[in-house]
C-alpha cells in the first residue's frame, strides 16, 4: 500500500480472445511491477502472466464479466545494484514459481497472499481453463 511505502504499476501487452457469440475469453499479456522495502532495502519486483478473462456482450456491449491472473514467472533485486537482500528460503518456498518473489515482499510487508493462484502450470491453471471452456461452450 502507498501507506508501506510500496507502488505497482500493470502494462498491459497484447490480447488474444476466442469469440462464441456474446461470449468471449481474453487473455492478455501483462506485467506487475512493485517498488517496496525489504528488510530495510528498498527492492523492485516484477511479475509476468497473463490477464484470463470471460467476457460478455451484452445490450451491445462487451464488458469483463470475470478477471483472473495466471503467474507465469517474477524476480526481486535491490534498486541499488550495490545493496544486497537475503531472502528466507522457507518462507520463499511456500509459494508457487510463478510469483514466488512477489508473494514473498507482499508477506514480509504484512499481506495474506493466496499460495493457491493460478500458475503457467499445474491444476489451478488447469481448472481455470476447463471451467471457461465450458461456460464458453455453455452460451
């Protein structure tokens, strides 16, 4: 929060949707960049995925009905190149790969982050999918 000092940003890349009629799903490259503290040092963490969204045409207007993110992958360094930060293994590892190091800064800065999101691989990736698969085959 700009409370904790912490600021993030979201680009936004380029989408890709599969049309059925008035439904669609979008999915569009993004990336999170968060300046924060950690532990004292003041750090960058950038996160890659996709935005996975099911979105409508209704009254003639397409609108998101349901936002999701896949984590595909993310980083931490120290802005000062000369700085240094050590990270708790223990606590890195209760994360998944794909936002691993954001999860880890947001849990150190007094966040509950949700260990369970969706990932470049693995069930919750895939059960994110089946479901928009059938709800767009479902219109």
């Amino acid at each position: 929060s700009w409370d904790k000092g912490s600021r993030s940003q979201h680009f936004l890349g380029g989408t890709a949707a599969e049309i059925r009629g008035a439904r669609a799903i979008a999915q569009t490259r993004m990336s999170i960049n968060a300046r924060s503290r950690l532990d004292g040092v003041e750090v960058d963490a950038v996160c890659s995925g996709r935005f996975f969204d099911r979105v409508e045409k209704r009254e003639g207007v397409w609108r998101i009905s349901r936002r999701s993110v896949i984590y595909e992958k993310d980083r931490i360094d120290p802005v000062d190149p000369n700085a240094r930060i050590s990270l708790d293994a223990e606590l890195l590892a209760r994360f998944p790969e794909g936002y691993r190091h954001l999860a880890y800064l947001q849990t150190k800065n007094g966040a509950r982050v949700n260990p369970n999101l969706p990932t470049a691989r693995g069930e919750a990736l895939e059960k994110l999918v089946a479901e928009a698969k059938a709800w767009l085959a479902a219109q």
